[in-house]
C-alpha cells in the first residue's frame, strides 16, 4: 500500500458523481482549475443516466435522446469531459431514477441504488487500486440532495476509499491502493445561496433562490433538517477565474440543463465578485491537515 508522493509523480484527483451532469454541477470549477496546473483529474460516473427526463425545452423534440437516453448523455459527457480538461470512467450501472409520490413507489429492479453494496463498490475500488488518486471528492450521507443514487454514490465513495489500501479486501482487482483524503462536495451550501441571493437583490436583479432559502429557514425553525449539505465547510478552493469552463460544460449537458435556467442566474462575474470558490467538507485525512484549507492537496504537496 502507498499514499507517497514526489515532485516527479503528478497529483491525482477523483470525483465520484451519480450521473452524467453532476460533475458539472458539483465542483467543476475546481477540477478546471486542478488540471489545468497538471493535476490528473477523472470522474468516475455511477450511472448512464438513463432514466433522465429532458430538463431543457429546447431539446424536448430532440429524437436522439428520445430513443436512446443513455446514448445521448454519454455524447453530452463526453463533451463536457473535453472543456473541462477531464478524464471520466464509466462505473457500469443503470440510473434509479428519482421516485415521486406518496407513498414513493419501489425503485426499479437492478438499478444502481438496490446493489449491494460490494457489487456497488467494487468497480470504484478496481478505478482507485488503477488510478491512484490522492483525493477523492463525492457527496455526504444525503447525497447533496436526497436523491438515491447520490446516496449509494456517497456509500460507494466511502467504501472504496477506506477498503481500496487493505488488500484483504476485495482480492483480485489490483493492487492496494489507499487515498490520503476524502472531501464532501458543498456545491448546494445555504452560505453560497444566500450571498448570492442577497447580491442579486442588491443589483436591482430578480433572485431564484428565495423559495429555496425559505425552506431552509422553516425548516430550521421547526426543527427539522432541511434538504442539502450536513456538514460545514471546511475547504474553499478559489477557482473563480474558472467558472465559464464550468458553465460552458453544464450546457455541454444539454438534455438536463436549461441554458435560461437556475444554474445561470448569477453571472460568472458576480459569482467571482460574491462567492469566488467552491466549498468542500474534509471527512477523512491520513496526511496531517490544518483547517481552514483553501487546496485539496494541502498536506500532500
């Protein structure tokens, strides 16, 4: 098992997402930025998203996604791979599908998020053991959002991370491997939300956001725990000077994100004005880690 690193072994970063998209949406300023300064950055994707609806009107008479979903986002990713400067690995299962009503209705048979957990796992630790990153970022307990392939993707995440570097565990698939760090993603954090809701007002600007911080805000007055991060920031990395690498990819999606949508609200350069990072929770350190942090390496450098 290793964890080392020198001046002559470059860098290496994973992010763990769900489905196609959320790579765009989650963090992909930083993973711009991390590889453009010679960081090796891969995206490994959970699912084909496959069960996705058409999120954008102008593709609703698209015929290719129509027939073939899966086929279609695997395009869009690949897109999106490119104006990142990316590497992406495709984990192998079929999207859940994000159940509505109540009661819910039972996921779909086979889907990513009813495997258990080692046939879950097991690819990532076969793409950890291979790849070797020294950090891995993916999402917490609630997914980011309580959608249930996040959530297997936030256990798959840990699993991996914690059994890659035991070679008692999961024989067979290469050789040890153990990542020095393991980071929740903030992407959806209430701090981000709520100074660029307030810059909008300010700018005389309509906001998107006033219903979401108005769930939040009930939420904490009953006492209840509103959908999004649960844990604080801990790590700020500033990557503003990439948040148009990081739009552009997002429309690269282009069956799942609206161009005039949520997502482009606030210009890249408020955001760079406003809220110029993306914000990370450190869960796990086998390097010594000193907090606040503004790099995901620190300690690794």
């Amino acid at each position: 098992m290793s964890t080392s690193t020198s001046s002559a072994t470059p860098l290496r970063l994973l992010a763990v997402h769900a489905h196609p998209d959320d790579e765009s949406s989650k963090g992909a300023a930083t993973m711009a930025m991390y590889a453009a300064s010679g960081v090796e950055v891969m995206v490994a994707t959970c699912t084909d998203g496959s069960r996705g609806d058409i999120q954008n009107p102008g593709m609703e008479d698209a015929p290719h996604p129509k027939r073939d979903m899966a086929g279609a986002r695997r395009l869009e990713m690949n897109a999106a791979a490119k104006v990142l400067g990316i590497r992406q690995q495709w984990l192998g299962f079929v999207d859940s599908g994000l159940p509505e009503g109540d009661p819910l209705p039972p996921l779909p048979p086979g889907c990513f998020a009813l495997q258990p957990l080692e046939r879950a796992a097991a690819p990532l630790v076969r793409l950890v053991r291979d790849f070797k990153p020294h950090v891995i970022l993916s999402y917490d307990e609630n997914g980011g959002y309580p959608h249930p392939d996040h959530i297997m993707a936030h256990k798959v995440a840990v699993e991996a991370y914690h059994a890659a570097g035991d070679p008692e565990r999961y024989p067979g698939i290469g050789e040890a491997w153990a990542p020095s760090k393991l980071y929740y993603d903030r992407a959806f954090s209430p701090e981000r939300f709520r100074a660029l809701h307030f810059a909008l007002e300010e700018a005389g600007l309509q906001s998107p956001y006033a219903a979401r911080l108005a769930a939040w805000l009930e939420a904490d007055a009953e006492g209840h725990t509103a959908p999004g991060p649960v844990h604080q920031t801990t790590t700020q990395v500033d990557c503003g000077d990439y948040f148009d690498l990081r739009d552009d990819a997002l429309r690269a999606h282009r069956t799942q994100i609206d161009p005039e949508g949520f997502f482009f609200a606030v210009s890249p350069e408020l955001q760079r004005t406003v809220w110029p990072w993306e914000d990370y929770t450190l869960v796990h350190s086998r390097v010594e880690a000193e907090l606040p942090e503004k790099d995901l390496f620190a300690g690794l450098r």
